[in-house]
C-alpha cells in the first residue's frame, strides 16, 4: 500500500473527520498511483491518519475509507458499511406507502464515491470514480448478501466532471420493463433505469413534494419551472391544485411529464407544459401579466443553452428577481438549489438580495435540507448541498 504525507492544515480536518482526500492536501506526488489503488495517510512527521482509496474525481483524488489503522479494507469492509447504512433505512423498507429511497449515500455512509438508490426491488448503484469502480464486485457481493433484489442497474459518472459515461447500465438480475412505477408518500412515479444519465425522478425532493401536496397546493395556480418530469407539478395536482404550468426546455420533458400526471390517474390535459426556455417564460409571463400562487424554483446548478449559461451561484439572485415580478401579493416561492458550491448562509443572501431589490417583503416559511437516507456527515458540509427554502412574498 502506497502512503500519501498529508500536509498539516489538511491533516488536522482529517482527523476530525473530513473524508475527502483533496490533490492540495497532498504532500507527496501521487502521479503514479492508479485507479482503485488502496492508499495510507500520514501526517508530515509519519503519524497515522487514516486508510483509502485513490480515485480522481471532479472534486478530490479519492476518500478516506477508515481511521482505524487496524480495519482491512476487504470484503467485509464493504459488507459492514453497506449493513449498517440498510439497517439505518429500515423504516424506509417497511413503509409501503414510499418505495424509491436511498440505501447509500456516500461518505455519509462511510465510502464516498458510491451511492446506491432503491426503486421498488431494484438497486441503481452510482460510481463517481474509476476508483470505486474498482470495488465493483465488492459491492454487487454485499447487496447479494443484503437483499433479495430483483436486478441492480448502475451509472458510471466518471468523466472529468462527474458526468454520466453512456452504456447499457443493466448489472445483473432479471432484466426490468421500463417504465417501473415506484411510490413516494403514495405519489406514482414512472421510472427508467436504462435510459440515460437520469432515472424521472430526484429522490432528495421527497420531503419538499410531500410538502407541496399537504400544505401549499390546495385551490392554487401553481408554475414549476426548470420542471424535468413534472414530479413537483404531480404533487401539487395531487394536493388539490387549480392547475400547474410545468416549464422545461428539454424536448423529453413532455411526454415525461404526461406519463408522470397518467400514472397518478391525473389528467394532464387540465395542466399546462411547455417545452421553452424558462428565462423566455418569464418574459411571456409579464408580457401576458400572468401571475401564480405557488412558483417552484429548481435550476440545475449549471445549465448551457445555446443562448446564455446558467451558474447557479451567480445567477440565482436574478431568477428570483424574475420569479417575484411574477408571483402574487402573499403567495409563495419555493427556492431550491443543489449547487455545493455554496451553503445555506449564502442561498439566503442572495434570497434577500432578490427581495430587497425588488423593493419585496419575504418571510421564510420553512426550510429543508437533503432527506434522512441522504446521510451527511457533519464535517463535510458540501456533502449536504440541498437548500429549499418557502418563501412567502409581500409586494408593496
Ligand atoms: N425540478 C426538477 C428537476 C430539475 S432538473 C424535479 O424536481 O424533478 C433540471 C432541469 O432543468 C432539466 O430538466 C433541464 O432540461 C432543465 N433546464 C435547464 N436549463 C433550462 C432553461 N434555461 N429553461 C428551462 N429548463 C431548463
């Protein structure tokens, strides 16, 4: 195993916990290490910090794995993280009111690098490095020994910036039909595990859509922008809505959309979705002097059309800023960001920016952060990069 010497700043975070392994952090070269490589830390007088894997990811060169200079990394190793993290979802197992959950969350879990969702019998792993990927048949191993599934799918997302590498990500098992439908709190999704980078539904949303449907949606016009499959535009139908508008500029949006309202028993001939731009829909929006009740907000962190890029850390401001010309005297914003580039301090900067420059009052109704089964870990705060915030908003 080769040793890395960590420098001294870094050094102290790792003690206390910090997981990932940063290339600054680095003392030593580690040009020669390979993919998957098994690697010690030190600190710079040769002090044990800890074991891991060498894995090149768009943030870091791999993780720590453990702080107990007498834990092997084997088998077992994987066998014990990957138990404990199901143990700790068992309620989720239990409920049967919500069938699509996360069994793994990655270094919140112990492995970072690796997260493995559920979808009703089938497990979708994700591998964020050549490195993980090296533990493949380590982990395929530990779920066989974990659960009676009925095929595990994955994704590859190790190009350099964490992107999906396309493939037939069937692993093993009986092959599935697509769509699958799952339930989430008694919400119908239909999801694909073969078709590309997304599966239909973003499963870190769920307390925000049970929220949506219990406690803003009744009697409301609602506008979800940025709306991918329409799961928010769903739940708000389901909790009584007048009607959604779903905005996506993806063409795939809309048939995804109608099949999302269809499984629910929805009709989505009610609702409205759009296949535009949504900086052009705010535009038509005031043109129209449209106004709505409720307006989710749900941008990608980054996003390139061909007209403008979108960098959710410098452009959110101004899209709240568009949002609130178009939402009505008391209603209310949902803004939601998964950007880790910065946390919740500075998402409500830019919140009270956007009001104070359009001379609006805001009150904060609630705020949510990633759900129980994405599992965090305190001393790595990027690891926990959802932000939703209700916003309810007085125009003067
Ligand atoms: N809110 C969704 C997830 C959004 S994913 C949910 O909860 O399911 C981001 C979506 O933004 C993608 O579907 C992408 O097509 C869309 N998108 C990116 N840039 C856009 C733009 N300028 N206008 C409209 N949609 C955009």
């Amino acid at each position: 195993m080769k040793t890395l010497k960590i420098k001294q700043a870094h050094a102290a975070k790792i003690k206390k916990g910090y997981p990932l392994i940063l290339k600054e952090a680095v003392l030593s070269k580690d040009d020669d290490i390979t993919e998957g490589s098994l690697i010690g830390l030190t600190d710079e007088k040769g002090g044990f910090l800890g074991k891991g894997y060498y894995g090149v990811q768009n943030k870091g060169i791999g993780w720590v794995l453990t702080q107990n200079r007498d834990e092997p990394i084997d088998q077992r190793f994987f066998l014990s993280r990957l138990t404990k993290a199901f143990q700790e979802r068992n309620e989720l197992f239990g409920d049967s009111d919500t069938t699509a959950f996360r069994v793994f969350n990655g270094e919140g879990d112990g492995i970072g690098g690796l997260t493995i969702d559920y979808y009703d019998g089938y497990f979708l792993i994700q591998w964020y490095s050549k490195g993980i990927y090296a533990y493949k048949e380590s982990v395929v191993t530990a779920l066989d020994e974990l659960s009676d599934y009925k095929a595990i799918y994955e994704k590859k997302r190790f190009s350099s910036a964490g992107q999906y590498v396309e493939d037939d990500d069937f692993v093993k098992g009986t092959r599935g039909e697509f769509p699958i439908i799952v339930k989430e709190n008694g919400i119908h999704f239909a999801v694909y595990l073969n078709d590309g980078a997304m599966t239909g539904v973003f499963l870190d949303q769920r307390n925000v859509r049970k929220a949506i449907r219990d406690r803003y949606a009744e009697g409301k016009t609602v506008l979800n922008t940025f709306s991918y499959t329409g799961a928010f535009s769903v739940a708000a139908a389901l909790g009584g809505a007048a009607k959604t508008t779903s905005v996506d500029v993806a063409n795939r949006s809309l048939n995804r959309t109608i099949e999302q309202f269809s499984v629910n028993g929805l009709d989505h001939e009610a609702h409205d979705i759009k296949v535009m731009d949504v900086f052009n829909y705010f535009s038509y929006a005031v043109k129209k002097q449209l106004s709505y009740d409720l307006v989710i907000l749900d941008p990608p962190s980054f996003a390139r059309t061909k007209k403008r890029t979108f960098s959710a850390a410098k452009d959110y401001k101004n899209l709240l800023k568009e949002t609130i010309a178009i939402t009505k005297n008391e209603g209310v914003i949902v803004a939601s960001t998964n950007s880790s580039a910065f946390g919740m301090k500075k998402f409500k900067g830019f919140i009270d920016a956007a009001c104070k420059e359009t001379g609006t009052s805001c009150t904060v109704l609630e705020e949510y952060s990633l759900p129980e089964d994405f599992k965090t870990v305190k001393s790595y705060q990027e690891g926990n990069y959802l932000k939703v915030v209700f916003l309810r908003i007085h125009h003067r």
